[in-house]
C-alpha cells in the first residue's frame, strides 16, 4: 500500500510542477513549428546571405544579444527607440549601448519574417537566434537557441548604465554582475571570450593608457608595457580619441578561437574587465583549462553558456507582445 502512495504523491508532484512549469511558461526549441515554420530558415538565410558582405556586423550581433538580455532579460528593449514612459531615452541611448551596431539589420530580419507571417516572430527571438546564426556562418561555434520570447514594452537608459558591467569592472563586480542574472564564475569567463572577435573604441580602455585611476601620466600596472606603448603610438594617440578602433583580439579578431585567453594571460586583455580575469584563483584557473583544451571544448562548453545567456528572465506565453516593428511598441 505505501507503494501506491508514494506512487500517487509522485503523480501529484509531477502534475503541480507540470501546472507550475507551464504557467510561467518556456522557451522550447522551434517555438514557431507551426505558427511559422519557415520562421529559422528564413533568417538563417537572411544572415548567411548578409554577413559574409559585412562581416564586423557579427561580434556587432553578439553583443547586442548579451546587452538585451542583462537589461530586463532577451526581451528585444534593446532594440527601441521610444517608448511613451523614457521617450526617446531608451537603452540605446545608454553609454554602452552608444557602439552598438546592427539595429538596421534586425530590421530588415524582422520585415522578412513579417512578409511571411505578419506579428508572429517576437524581436528577441530574432536578436537571440541572428546573434547565433552570425557566429555560425564566421565559422565560429553553434549552439541551441530554444525560441517562445516575447517582447518588452519598457526600455530604460539608466537600467541600462545599471545593469551592463563597464569595461573598468574588478573581478567583484563582474562576479556579482554576472551572478544577479543567474551566471556563474565558469559562464563569466566563457561568455567573456566572445572578445576574440570584434572590436573596441578607444575610451573603453585609453584610461588605462593616460590616466589611471585619475592620475593623469599613469598606466595600468596590469596592462602589459609593451602592448600600452603600441596601443598609445599606433591606436589610441590621445586620451580623447573617440572613434578609432581597435581590435580586442589583435590579428585574429575575426576568428573565434583561443587566442583571446591566451592574450589575458599575457596580460593583453584590452579592458579591465578583460584583465580582471586573472586576480581570482578560481578564474585564472578556468582561463588555464581553456588554453590548454581544445577548440572544440572551447565551443562547446560555450554554447552552454550562451544558451543560458538567452534564457535570462525571457518573458514567454502572454507575457509582453509581439512587436510589429522592433524599435516601437505596439500601440
Ligand atoms: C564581462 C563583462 C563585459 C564587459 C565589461 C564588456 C565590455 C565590452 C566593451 C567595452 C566593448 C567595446 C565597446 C566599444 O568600445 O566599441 C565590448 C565589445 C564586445 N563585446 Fe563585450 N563585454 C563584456 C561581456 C561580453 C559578453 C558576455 C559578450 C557576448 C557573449 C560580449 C561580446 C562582445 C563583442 C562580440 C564585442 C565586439 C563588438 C563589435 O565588434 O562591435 N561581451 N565589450
Ligand atoms: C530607430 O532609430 C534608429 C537609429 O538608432 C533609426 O535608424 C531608425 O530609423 C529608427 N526607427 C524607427 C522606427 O523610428
Ligand atoms: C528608469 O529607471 C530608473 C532607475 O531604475 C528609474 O529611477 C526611472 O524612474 C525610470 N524611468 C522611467 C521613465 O520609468
Ligand atoms: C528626444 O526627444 C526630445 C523631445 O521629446 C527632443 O527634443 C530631443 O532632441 C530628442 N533627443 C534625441 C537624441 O533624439
Ligand atoms: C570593485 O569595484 C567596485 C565598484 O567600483 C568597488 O566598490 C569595490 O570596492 C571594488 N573592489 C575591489 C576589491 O577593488
Ligand atoms: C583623468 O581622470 C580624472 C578622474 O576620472 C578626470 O577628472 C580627468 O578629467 C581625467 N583627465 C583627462 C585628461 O581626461
Ligand atoms: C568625440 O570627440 C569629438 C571631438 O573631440 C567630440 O566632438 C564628440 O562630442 C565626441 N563624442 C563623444 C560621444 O564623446
Ligand atoms: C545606436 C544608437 O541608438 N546609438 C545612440 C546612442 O546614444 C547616442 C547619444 O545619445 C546617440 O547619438 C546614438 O544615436
């Protein structure tokens, strides 16, 4: 008889955790089967037609993805202009949003999927599932993007500047960053290696160069001297420059592989964040593993971490919308 019970209670307990489950809703791979079947192909298509033509868009795609999922979770708020609460004082307009790049793209995904099935593809499905496709087709890692996000209708510049690390974070703080939208010290250091593509603007590093902590003449000790000096004569010239560029990945910037942790252990790494890396025991270690594993270790383990990325407080079944256009609101 008790055999029965503890059968029963399990039965009870899988129904309330499917009710509990389905409530708060999920993402699940191909969301839209049949509400759009064509939906992955057609942007799949859309971004291996587009990006071998621009190929700086695809770290330009990335980051988007992981700038819209810390502020309000993948919710596409990234992507607007306006909303009738900020005005035009939305994320974007936030410092670290000021070089991001890519929004005319996610347009143009957006107006092919509306073509085929008008108001049924959300933005942030579109942000989540452009950022892997882009990585893919540069030949870098694959990973699964479950699909089902819904819209936000709330974007906010200081949420913004709140909730994205800046390039001068210790170790604590990105730990504490990192670890209030679920991530661990493992997904901070993996997802941090989307820094072996793409590129920087001088002020998210050139304090380091002229004026660290305020003191103007000084270098970050922990940037090394030789790569300081070739960044001040070569790149960044003056501490004001604001619109070279400059790859964080120097040389290999366009290809996902290693190099990058191999760079932050030679205390290469171009921003603070990057070098922060290195001051705890627990990190430096995971960046040793890294090097000294595989590519192939390297991409999958990833995808793991991207896919947790996506999934930060996703808004799914009636939660949010489906904007029409992803940089309004719907009316
Ligand atoms: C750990 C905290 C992080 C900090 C402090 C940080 C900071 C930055 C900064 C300052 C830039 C250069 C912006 C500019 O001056 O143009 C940048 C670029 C970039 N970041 Fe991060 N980032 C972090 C994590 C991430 C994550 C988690 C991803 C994606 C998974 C990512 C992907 C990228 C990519 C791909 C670029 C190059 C963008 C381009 O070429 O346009 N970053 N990051
Ligand atoms: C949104 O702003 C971008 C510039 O950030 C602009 O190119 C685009 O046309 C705007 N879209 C709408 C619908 O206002
Ligand atoms: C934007 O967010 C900040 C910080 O959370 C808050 O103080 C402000 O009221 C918000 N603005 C609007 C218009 O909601
Ligand atoms: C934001 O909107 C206000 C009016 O609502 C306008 O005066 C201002 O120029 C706009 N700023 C930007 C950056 O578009
Ligand atoms: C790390 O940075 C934060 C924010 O700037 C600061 O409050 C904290 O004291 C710093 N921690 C260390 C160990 O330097
Ligand atoms: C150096 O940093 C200090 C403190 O952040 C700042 O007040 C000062 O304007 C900076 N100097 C220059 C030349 O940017
Ligand atoms: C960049 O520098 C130029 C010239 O020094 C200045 O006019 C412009 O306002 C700066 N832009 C930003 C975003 O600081
Ligand atoms: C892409 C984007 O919207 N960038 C904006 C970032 O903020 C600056 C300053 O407010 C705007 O001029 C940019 O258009």
């Amino acid at each position: 008889m008790a055999k029965f019970g503890d059968l029963g209670n399990l039965l009870v307990l899988c129904i309330l955790l499917g009710i509990v489950g389905s409530s708060y809703g999920q993402l699940q791979l191909n969301f839209y089967a049949k509400s759009c079947p064509q939906a992955e192909k057609i942007i799949q298509d859309y971004v291996y037609k587009q990006i071998p033509k621009a190929p700086s868009l695809a770290p330009a795609l990335l980051r988007m993805h992981f700038h819209d999922c810390f502020v309000r979770g993948c919710d596409g708020s990234v992507l607007l202009n306006f909303t009738s609460s900020t005005k035009n004082q939305t994320e974007k307009v936030a410092v670290p949003n000021q070089t991001l790049r890519g929004f005319s793209f996610i347009d143009g995904v957006k107006k092919a999927l509306e073509a085929e099935c008008p108001g049924v593809v959300s933005c942030a499905d579109i942000v989540a599932l452009v950022a892997r496709d882009s990585v893919v087709v540069t030949g870098g890692p694959y990973w699964k993007v479950p699909t089902g996000r819904r819209d936000g209708r709330i974007s906010n510049a200081s949420e913004a500047l709140a909730n994205i690390p800046p390039p001068t974070s210790n170790f604590s703080s990105l730990q504490t960053s990192f670890a209030s939208k679920g991530l661990d010290l493992k997904d901070l250091v993996l997802l941090s290696g989307a820094h072996t593509i793409g590129v920087s603007h001088c002020p998210s590093f050139s304090s380091r160069l002229y004026n660290f902590t305020g003191v103007w003449g000084k270098k970050d000790p922990s940037l090394d001297s030789e790569y300081a000096a070739i960044l001040k004569m070569k790149k960044c010239k003056s501490i004001n420059d604001n619109t070279t560029i400059v790859e964080m990945d120097p040389g290999s910037s366009s290809k996902f592989d290693l190099s990058y942790f191999q760079l932050v252990l030679k205390r290469r790494g171009l921003f603070q964040s990057d070098a922060a890396l290195t001051t705890s025991a627990t990190t430096k270690s995971f960046i040793n593993q890294l090097v000294q594993g595989s590519l192939e270790q390297f991409y999958a383990e990833f995808g793991v971490a991207m896919e947790k990325m996506g999934k930060i407080e996703v808004k799914t079944g009636s939660a949010g919308e489906i904007r029409k256009h992803c940089a309004v609101v719907n009316s």
